[in-house]
C-alpha cells in the first residue's frame, strides 16, 4: 500500500501500537521512528556491523557501503552536487557549532554576522561564543508581532559589512517559514557566507540547497523520522576544502607523524573517530522514506491540517497564539498561552487526556522575552497526526480552563 | 497520580498565606527561568520562632500550592523545625510525587525556604 500522510501512516510507526490513544504533538523537538529506520538499522547490526573504512574484511566492507550509501540518500534528500558535501555531525548543534567556529575563523573585528530574532539558541549562542573570540558584531532582523521577519530595514541590515547570514528555515516556536528566497539572493549579493539552520524545516519542507543558494545547511537525524545522535552539515564543496578541520584524530587525517599531520579533503576532515554507523544507516532509511511520501502529498496534507488547526485554535477562549494566524509560509507548530492557565499546568493537563506536547522556551529565550512571556505551550503536528489530534488538543485545552482559570 | 487532586487545588484557588508579611526578618526569593516561575518567601522570626509567614509570586499550580502549604506549615515553628523541612515534606504534603520534570516546580518555595535561613 502506498505510504501516504494521515492516521493510516501511525500503522508505519510501532509507538503508536504500542501506545494506541497517543496524541504525539511534540514533532518540533523530536519526532516518532518508523518501522524502516528500527529495521535498517537492527538488520546492520545483526548482519553486517563493524567499523567503517579501512577494514578490509567483508562485512567491514558492507557496513562501509551502507555507511556511504545514507550519504548519498543524504544527499539526494537535500539535491547536493555530490555526496562529499555531506558532512555526519552529532545533530543539528553540533553542526551550527562546526558553521560558526569555523567561519569565524576568516573574519576580523568589526564584521558583521546576521541573525533573525526567531533563531533557537543553537543558531544564536554559538555566534555570541564566536563573536566574543573574534570582536565580531551581531545583527538581528526583528520579528513582527505576527511572528514573521519584519524586513523593513533588511537593506541596511545587509550591508558591506555583512559576512555572514545565519537564520532558520523555520521558527520551532512561531512555525514561521522564512523568506530564504528573498534574503539569500541579498546576503550573497554583498559577499556574505550563508548558513541555514533547517532542523526545523527537514520535516515540513523540501530542501533544495542548490537551488537555495546557500552555503551551509544544518539539520538533526531525529527531526526527520531518523535516530538521535546523528545530524547532517551540508557544504558547498569550495567552501568545505577551505575550511580548517574543527575536531582531530582518526578519520580525518591525510598523513600523520609525530609531529605532525595532514588533513583529508571533505567530508572526511570533518568527520574525527568512529562516526555514527547504525545512525547514518537509520537516517538513510528516514529520509528516503520521506521521499516515498513525496514533498508534494506532505504539504498538501500539512497545509490543510495547518488550517484546521489555525482555525480550531483562535476559537479557543483565552487562546494567545505566538506566531503567524494565517496558515500561509508557516509550519503546523504552535505556540501558545492560555489565559489563567501556567503553561506547565495546560501540559501536565494535557498529558492526562494523552495529549503530548512541550512546556516552557523551546530553546528560545530571547524570542519568548521579545513576546513577553517567560513560556509558552507548544503544539507541533507532523505527517502523522491528524484532525482528531487537533480536537483532543483542543478539547484538553478546554478542561484545561475549566479547572484552572479562575 | 493526580497533580490536580482535591488539597492541591485548593491550596491553590484559596492560597492561605499569599502575601508578604510586613517586618520580615528573612527573605528568599528563588526563580524558575525555564518556566518563568517565580516565589518570594518572607518570615518574621522572633525569640526563634516564626511568627509569621507569607509568599508571593507566580507559577503553575504545583509551585504556588506548595509555596502556599509551606508557608502555613512554618508559622509557629522554630528555626530548626523550619531548617529540617526537605524534599520529603513537600512530597507527603501534596499528596503527590510529581515526575522529575515537575518535581522542580514543587520544590521552588522549598528552595526560597532554603536561601531566608541562609541568608540570616
């Protein structure tokens, strides 16, 4: 049977076997795994596991063409120009790290790296760490109280001094899908190097590097229907040759002597020690199972169950939505507060009828300041969910302040 | 396990001891700025008892019906009967053992608690 969004697709996904009443509205912090990716990756270790490269021996071999051949799958999910520009990290962090300590490495004092106040602290703070070691100055474009980036004064934002543009695909607080097309075509008009954080929007959005015209592109295993521990930093192989190795050891080596040593061209100079094995292989699995959805069922569907969510929300007494109203260029992730109701209160109420879903900053302080609240109720649906889902949040939400708003 | 079992709530809808005393002796405020939570403990302390005391703040409905039992707990007590009150307290106050993400929003006023005797 064809694999298509909706609650026939649950039957991919054996949490919801196991747990039938779940209502799983946590997909921005890290989604369920379906049966393909536990497959892949158990039938590696059964039958053919053992170190990557190097090994001469067969199933060293085949671990390393099933390593190898996730990158290509890697690859084809975000169209690369080649495998090599795929880069294994820890998740999508670790490869924001890698962007910022390294790009920082060719800049002076006084240059300027633009951010959007919607970044995750993982596009934010190693930035601030890069920008105290190297004097360099950070700008931000602000948001709109919708929650969209307010480009009003992107055209002195980006500027001369622009050296790089560091901003989301999309918001994990506001849902918000940012304007990439307009604003990498400016960025690179001054000369800057762009970095996408897209952990967010690997799940809801195709990525097309190419075609986006960045430079660097981040984004985590486990956002995608793959394992933790395994993420992914894209970069244009001109770029990537340029850049110094960021961790050492084995792998990334060229030729070693005791004193010293030479690096190994992209991806494996960035890839130091044994790598994530049976991760790869499981995101190998994800993300070709994305592609068998196909991109264009998975917006269809996610643009309609946005909709119905939209619409169910703002009917909600008390119901404070963070983040754009209307379901053009935004991802089903909600935010919210509810008048009366501590948001650890609207979970833990929440999580009694069986419906999951995250209390507190989500890993943005700043945003959640800029929009006065210290946190926030957050409801991010995924291609599994469904309109029932909604109506169990927002039935929830209704216990919710029926017991507790005064 | 219900959070939202019958004391706790009522603790919460009918805070006995919301308010901050006038005179106090020691203070303690603690702070939650994951969630945003927020208490201020005040005690009057005489001849080593306390003779008064009273809280404010904001927070989800753990935090503040424990801030709340805590502070009416304490009114009468010595400072060492004040000294000893811990993480058990708390739990067998409430009635509930919340999961670890939560037990830090019971344990908010505890910690103010903490830092007023400290302070002094």
């Amino acid at each position: 049977m064809a694999l298509q969004p909706g609650s026939s697709l649950k039957e991919a996904f054996p949490v919801f076997a196991h747990h039938r009443e779940l209502v799983f509205l946590d997909n921005a912090a890290s989604c369920q795994k379906p049966v393909v990716v536990l497959e892949a990756m158990d039938k590696l270790y059964r039958t053919s596991y053992a170190n990557v490269h190097r090994g001469v021996y067969q199933i060293s071999e085949a671990a390393t063409a099933q390593f190898e051949g996730a990158r290509q799958d890697v690859a084809r999910f975000i169209n690369a120009a080649s495998a090599e520009e795929v880069i294994f990290t820890r998740n999508a962090t670790a490869a924001l790290n890698v962007a910022a300590a390294s790009l920082a490495l060719g800049l002076k004092a006084g240059d300027e790296v633009l951010l959007t106040h919607l970044e995750h602290h993982a596009n934010l703070v190693p930035w601030q760490e890069a920008a105290k070691r190297h004097q360099l100055v950070l700008k931000f474009i602000p948001v709109t109280e919708e929650g969209r980036l307010d480009l009003s004064s992107i055209d002195e934002l980006i500027n001369s001094r622009t050296k790089v543009l560091a901003i989301t695909a999309t918001s994990n607080v506001t849902g918000t899908v940012t304007e990439l097309d307009k604003l990498i075509p400016k960025a690179k008009a001054v000369g800057a190097t762009v970095v996408v954080d897209a952990a967010q929007a690997a799940q809801h959005l195709p990525l097309d590097v190419q075609a986006l015209g960045c430079d660097l592109l981040a984004f985590s295993g486990h956002k995608v229907f793959g394992p933790s521990g395994i993420g992914v930093l894209w970069g244009r192989m001109e770029l990537l040759s340029s850049l110094p190795p960021f961790e050492f050891g084995g792998n990334m080596i060229q030729e070693v002597s005791y004193e010293s040593a030479s690096f190994a061209p992209p991806p494996a100079r960035f890839e130091a020690g044994t790598p994530p094995i049976a991760e790869a292989v499981g995101l190998g699995a994800a993300v070709k199972f994305i592609q068998q959805i196909g991109w264009g069922a998975i917006c269809d569907y996610e643009e309609g169950l946005t909709r119905y969510a939209l619409e169910k929300l703002v009917a909600v007494p008390g119901l404070r939505l963070i983040g754009p109203s209307t379901p053009e260029a935004r991802a089903p992730v909600f935010s919210f507060v509810l008048e009366g109701v501590h948001p650890h209160d609207v979970a833990s109420i929440l999580d009694g009828v069986g419906v999951a879903v995250r209390a507190g900053h989500h890993c943005a302080m700043p945003l959640h300041k800029r929009f006065g609240l210290p946190a926030t109720t957050r409801a991010s649906f995924t291609i599994y969910n469904t309109e029932e889902d909604v109506n169990a949040l927002v039935s929830g939400l209704a216990k919710a302040r029926q017991m507790l708003a005064l | 396990m219900d959070l939202y079992q019958q004391n706790i709530m009522d603790y919460y809808k009918h805070p006995r001891k919301q308010g901050l005393p006038t005179g106090a002796t020691h203070r303690g405020d603690m702070a939650n700025p994951l969630c945003g939570d927020k208490i201020d403990l005040h005690l009057v302390m005489s001849g080593g008892t306390v003779t008064k005391a009273g809280w404010e703040g904001e927070g989800c409905v753990l935090s503040l019906a424990a801030a709340d039992m805590l502070a009416e707990y304490l009114q009468g007590k010595s400072e060492t009967e004040a000294g000893a009150v811990d993480q058990s307290w708390v739990k067998k106050s409430l009635g509930v053992s919340p999961s670890p993400s939560r037990l830090k929003c019971a344990l908010l006023a505890l910690e103010a608690l903490q830092k007023a005797l400290a302070k002094n």
